[in-house]
C-alpha cells in the first residue's frame, strides 16, 4: 500500500491563479477497503468501528468549501452521505449503516 504526500499545483489560466491539491491512491488500498467493507457484514464492532478511508486531499478540498470532517458537529453519516454524492463510494470501509 502506497499513498504518495498530497502536492500542490500552481496555474495561471485566463489571468486566474489556480491552485490544486493532488493525491494519488495505490489501487491496492481501494481493494483492501472493499474487503474490509465486505467483511464488515459479518463482524461484530468493539469500541471503535473503521467507517471510511478519505484522503487528505479530499479533506483539504471539502474544507476549502466549508465542509469540515474535523468539525466535532460533522457525524460520520454526514461524511458518508458526501462521500456517495460525490461518486467516492469505494472509500467506505463499513457495509453497516451509521
């Protein structure tokens, strides 16, 4: 599993700086969040249950537009709900509702 350092990209375009957050995700980690999630309708949760996977640079990206994981009145079925709205499905870790 390999998850390089998010890096940050400048651009000039139509005299508008851009800036863009980058992050590549090893396809080894998607696979072995599917497992995980298929193993999640057969386990029984302890104390703390793994509920998502989200990279850095999507953390970075909602922050920027006023979504705050971090955020203590942000629940983990808010984070989901996102998740599956912006088509990152395959970064849920749990197969359970929550």
């Amino acid at each position: 599993m390999q998850f390089l350092d998010v890096t940050t990209s400048l651009d000039l375009v139509d005299g508008k700086l851009l800036v863009g957050h980058h992050q590549s995700i090893d396809s080894h980690y998607l696979d072995d969040l599917a497992e995980t999630r298929l193993a999640s309708t057969v386990t029984r949760e302890g104390m703390f249950m793994k509920v998502a996977s989200i990279p850095a640079a999507i953390v970075d990206s909602w922050a920027a537009q006023g979504f705050n994981i971090l955020d203590q009145r942000v629940g983990a079925a808010d984070i989901l709900r996102r998740l599956r709205a912006e088509d990152m499905g395959r970064l849920i870790a749990t197969a359970k509702r929550v």
